[in-house]
C-alpha cells in the first residue's frame, strides 16, 4: 500500500537504541534527519521468523546505505532484550564476533509509537494477553512524509530484496516523470507518466520511447530507458 503523503510526526519523545552503549534520548524528527527512511516492526524478540528478518536486514544494511535509506527496527521489548537478541541474530548469519547490529531497535515497551502508527495486531498477543506488534513496513522520504507501508502477518517473513525494490522505484519516481512496471527492477525500461504530453516527451525522455501497439488504437502503454 502506498503512502498518501502522511506526514511521519507521531514519533515518541525517546527511543533506546540496542546498538549503542549510551542510550540517549532523541526526539521524534531526529530518527531520521535528512535522509529516506525505513520503519520496520516486529511482534517480538527471540522469535524465529523476526531473528531471520533482522538478520537479512543486517546483511543488506550496505544496500540500503547505497540508497541513502536510515533503517530503524522496533518491538515492544526491553533495550536489555534487544542486547542480548542482538547476539543471537549475529550468531544466526554467521558474525558471531560482532557485537551490535548496524540499525538501532527501538525499545517500545509502553507501545507509544505503535499505537500512534497502529502497528498493534490485536490476533497476537504475549504472555500476559497484550497486543503484540506486526511486522509493519513505513517507508519515509526525506520530507518526513510517509511514501509506502506494508502490513505482513506474523506468520509470513518479509522480502526485503522487494522493499529495496520498491525503495528504487519511490527514489526514481520522485524525480522523474516515470512510473515503474510490474516487476520492474533497477536499469530497466520505464513507463511514461500519462499526463506527459507527446509535446513534452522529446525534451523530458532524451534517449526516446517505445509505444505499444494495442486493439484500441490508444498509445498509453509508452516505455523509456530508465531516466
């Protein structure tokens, strides 16, 4: 589901980062400072699908670099649980020598941000009957607003070759006037945006574009080498 421009104010006054040995407090804007955000929660610590997940969101922390793309787990666990799961999720992809992640996990144990971004799933609950966290993904742009979530249940993994996907598609799409096909990846050819003129096509897409021939005889299917 994409995001409808909503803005990503709603962040709690603090968050304690499992990565660091200070834990400082930040405000809210401060999470994410200039840079693309990617918001990822999970139903909880010590768990099999959610120790796979962070750890393939370790291994492709340098692409998301690339992209310039801040990444920030959450969970309802304690900062103590986050240092120790830390362990266990570096043993799991082979870095045992490594002591800390490179995203911090923010520690939502009074589930503030959870509930102000309704990350609650009230089909999964802990020990003491409380609503656990889904696996929610909240991509932000650097003007703070939200461009894309995905809710996944707790028992389906994410794909996060796919969020990197769609991270290229929103990054390409904010400044160009291209749209991107069904299973499009980085390189290949894109699609004209209908509202581009035939007058404006020449001095916009340089490198020229292919028109679909349909039955209909209406030439909406307009392809371009990747701006």
């Amino acid at each position: 589901m994409r995001g409808n421009g909503t803005r990503m104010a709603a962040a709690p006054q603090y968050f304690n980062s499992s990565t660091k040995e200070r834990h400082r407090n930040r405000k809210g804007a401060e999470l994410w400072d200039i840079r693309w955000g990617l918001l990822c929660s999970h139903p909880a610590d010590y768990t099999p699908v959610c120790t796979t997940e962070l750890g393939r969101m370790a291994k492709l922390a340098p692409e998301f670099k690339k992209r310039n793309v801040k990444i920030i787990a959450l969970s309802i666990d304690s900062v103590q649980d986050h240092h120790g799961w830390t362990k266990d999720i570096n043993a799991y992809i082979g870095e045992s020598s490594v002591q800390n992640l490179p995203f911090p996990i923010i520690a939502d144990e009074k589930r503030e941000l959870a509930v102000q971004l309704g990350m609650l799933d009230p089909s999964e609950r802990n020990k003491e009957g409380l609503p656990l966290t889904a696996r929610a993904v909240f991509v932000i742009g650097p003007d703070k607003t939200l461009k894309l979530s995905i809710l996944y249940p707790a028992t389906t993994g994410r794909n996060f070759d796919e969020i990197l996907r769609v991270i290229d598609s929103l990054q390409l799409t904010a400044c160009k006037k291209v749209a991107t096909p069904v299973d499009w990846k980085a390189g290949e050819d894109c699609m004209v945006l209908p509202n581009i003129s035939e007058e404006d096509v020449t001095k916009l897409f340089p490198k020229g574009i292919h028109i679909k021939a349909l039955p209909s005889s209406k030439k909406y299917l307009r392809f371009t080498p990747q701006p």
